[in-house]
C-alpha cells in the first residue's frame, strides 16, 4: 500500500482481528502447555470463563474502537 491512510487502516483492521484472536486463544494455550501437575479444577474453570463469556463480551467493543464516532466520543 502506497498510502499513509490505507496502511493506517489495515494496521488497524490487523491489529484488532490479532487482539481478538489472542483473547479466544491465550487461555487453551495456557491451559494446554501448563504441566498437568499445575493444573487445577478451579483454575480450569476460571479460564473457561474467561473464554466463553468475556471473550465474547469483548469482541463488539474492540471492534467498536474502530469506529470514528466511538473514537470520537471517547477524546
């Protein structure tokens, strides 16, 4: 892309999509490399939490932050 604003775009089009991504990901990598020693019940269930209701909880919001009027409002 040869444009300041067309680079800035798919940076942020990228950057949100990678943000959602490691949100969904992050806790089946972190439940699945820990030692099985490691593990807990409660612990297990706090990360199944995490990413079957506030991953999706989070995801409207950071794709909001893409949008100019929210962007706006919020300076």
């Amino acid at each position: 892309m040869r444009s300041k604003e067309g680079k800035k775009k798919a940076f942020t089009t990228c950057s949100t999509h990678l943000t959602v991504v490691t949100f969904y990901y992050a806790p089946f990598v972190y439940t699945y490399l820990r030692p099985r020693s490691l593990r807990s019940p409660t612990e297990d269930k706090i990360l199944a939490v995490f990413y079957t209701i506030l991953t999706p909880m989070l995801n409207p919001i950071i794709y909001s932050l893409r949008n100019k009027e929210v962007l706006g409002a919020m300076t």
